[in-house]
C-alpha cells in the first residue's frame, strides 16, 4: 500500500499533484485546509493538504473513509477529481442511514415539549394505563404537534386531542360481516380460558335476537364435556341448532347442513399458542372448514408481550379481527392499543361480562381511546 501527502495553494493544485504521480484510482483518505505561517494562526497563507493511497498493484485498497465530515463540508467538491470507489460510497450511504434512524429514534423518545408539563404528565398518564412507552411517546409527539399555540396549557384540551390521536390509531372496529343469500362460516380461536364459548353465545343471542338472523352454532371444544354442555344450553334457550363435530371429517358435512343460515358460528377448544401438535390440530380444522372470517379471541387482563406472541403464532391462521374479553377484570387498557397498532388488524367486539347477550359491545374508535384514556365510554 502506498500512502503520500500532497500539500498546494488550493484543491485543483493538490488533486493534481496526486493524480499525476498515484493515478485516477487513488484514494483520498483525509483532506483539510489550514494557514501557515502569521501570528497566532492570523494573517497566514491558507494552505490545502490531501492523504491519498494506492496499493502496489495500482488498485486502491481503501475500505474506510477517514476524512472528518467537518473538512469535507470545506472543500470545493466541484474541483475533485479522484472518484470514490463503490465501497466508499456505499459506507457513505450506510453513515448516513445509520444517522437519520438515530435521529428519527431520538425524535420518538424525546417529545419536544411544546406543551411543557402537559405533555409529561399525559406521557406518564399514558405509560400509567399500559400504553408502550415508545408507542407513548410518539402519541405525546403528535398532540404537540397539533395542539393549537392558544391552548397548549389547557390538559382537559390535551387529553381531548390525546383521544382523537389514538383513535387513528386504533381505526374503526369492524362487526362481523353479513352477506345477503349467503351463508357466512365465523370461527372463533384463541388460546385456554378467554372466554370463546360465552363470547360466541353472546354473538349468537346478538344476531338471532336482536338482528332477526339465521343463526347455526357448531362446537370442536370435544375436549372439556362443559364447554359442550354450556353451549347446548344456550342454544337450547334461544332456539338455536347445535352441531357438535369429533373430527375434521365431518366438520364439512355439518357446514353444509347450515347452508341455509345466515350466520355459522364455529366454537373450537382453547389451544396453548406454544403447543405445536395443538396448533396443527387447529390448522387442519379450519383448513376443512374453510370460514369466511377467523377472529382472534384475546383477554384484557393478558400483558401486552404475551398478547403479540400470541397473535404471532396464532396467525398462521390468517386472523382478519380481534375481540378482547374480561375488560370487567382490569381497569388498563393500554395492551389494547398496543395489540391493535402492533398487528394491524382491526378490532371487533368487546366484552365486559358473563351476562348474555347483554355484556358484549361494538365500540366505535373514539369510545376505544376514552376507555384507554381512563374515560367512562358507556360500557
């Protein structure tokens, strides 16, 4: 490897000097420009220096760029003349991704406090209910950047416009979709103890009841005889037909007998997501049973960790919803914005009790982030 100085009244005469005795291919390695002579660094003449290199076979081996950003930010980069080679410009690139993801991260945990006081204690109001500290963050970051100069010192405006904020993020829920002529196959999944039996009798009374709908019930929880039985009851008592299914083979057959219901709501036994025999098992049933919608049953009261973990492995049964469960059984909600802005899915319904049909709701988005919020949403 060859290393030389070049030292010139200006870039063109320096580049020159190394283009003529190192090549086209050298390498600059570090430039700057500096006064010589004078008193105490004033009245000198300004000076330029360059550092190129070339390895022996006339390539240059160069792989790291070493000039300080400050001195190339000095020079005249219209006069160079020696090119980069792609490596270097390609670190170059990397530096300065590296740079604008740092600055974007800085930006998500550092709210720019617009709003003083306000904005910290909405942060901690909002950490306090189990909203993500980074998700957070860049809540507290976008009420900043909306609320009105006027206002800034008003909390119950802050809040009001923390609440439309997570909203959006939150987005519209959505019901469960009915399509005139045809029968649509729901089937309901989620992991031990959520509440998928009672969720879907709540549906079932909803639509029948309520909505006047054609309504088929169908059970794979074979597993526990009270699940079974608990749902005999409910469809006994609002006159409801019941299939119950022992193997995949027949899950068809008794779709098919539905044919002519509105709506077909499919119960199947809680699954631990960690099993994997378990979750096979899952898999070939509603591969058979081939439903028009998978909805993902979920608990209020899980952590926020564990809820995505959940969502991950259950989703290799494409979920297209969400219902959360037991909101009587905490009052922080936050997991349910961080499960609904982590996944992207939309959420459905949620409910709030054992009553049924009485303790199952469709909130709109505004309802969500009030309840989120700590605000009474009617439930």
């Amino acid at each position: 490897m060859k290393i030389k100085r070049f030292v010139g009244d200006s870039f063109p005469d320096v580049l020159r000097q190394a283009k003529e005795q190192m090549g086209n291919d050298a390498v600059i390695l570090h430039s700057r420009k500096y006064k010589e002579g004078g008193l105490f660094g004033l009245f000198g003449r300004q000076k330029f220096e360059i550092t190129v290199a070339m390895d022996e076979n006339g390539r240059s081996g160069i792989k790291h760029l070493a000039t300080p950003a400050s001195d190339y930010m000095e020079m005249d980069t219209s006069q160079l003349a020696v090119p980069y080679t792609n490596e270097i410009l390609q670190e170059i690139k990397q530096m300065k991704d590296m740079v604008e993801e740092l600055r974007e991260r800085i930006d998500d945990e550092n709210p720019r406090d617009i709003i003083g006081q306000n904005g910290r204690l909405l942060l901690k109001h909002l950490v306090s209910r189990h909203v993500d500290e980074k998700l957070a963050n860049r809540i507290v970051k976008t009420v900043e950047e909306r609320a009105e100069a006027g206002q800034v010192h008003d909390y119950a405006y802050i809040k009001k416009l923390c609440v439309q904020v997570m909203a959006e993020l939150i987005k519209a829920p959505r019901d469960i979709e009915l399509k005139k002529g045809k029968s649509r196959v729901v089937a309901l999944i989620g992991p031990t103890g959520v509440g998928k039996t009672t969720t879907i009798a709540k549906l079932a009374a909803k639509f029948s009841l309520i909505q006047k709908k054609k309504i088929g019930l169908i059970t794979l929880d074979t597993y526990r005889i009270a699940a079974v039985e608990q749902l005999k009851v409910y469809a006994d008592i609002m006159g409801l037909p019941l299939q119950v299914v022992y193997k995949p083979g027949d899950l068809k057959p008794a779709i098919e007998r539905f044919s002519n219901q509105d709506l077909v709501f499919i119960d199947t036994a809680g699954r631990s997501p960690r099993n994997d025999e378990q979750m096979a098992e899952l898999v070939t049933l509603l591969r058979e049973a081939e439903p028009d919608e998978v909805i993902l049953v979920l608990s209020a009261t899980t952590k926020s960790d564990d809820l995505l973990d959940t969502f991950k492995r259950f989703d290799i049964m494409k979920i297209d919803k969400i219902i959360f469960t037991k909101l009587d059984e905490t009052n922080c909600y936050g997991s349910i914005l961080n499960t609904v802005h982590s996944t992207n899915k939309r959420l459905s319904y949620v409910t709030n009790g054992q009553n049924v049909p009485d303790d199952i709701k469709l909130l709109d988005d505004i309802q969500l982030a009030q309840m989120i919020m700590g605000d009474d949403p009617g439930l």
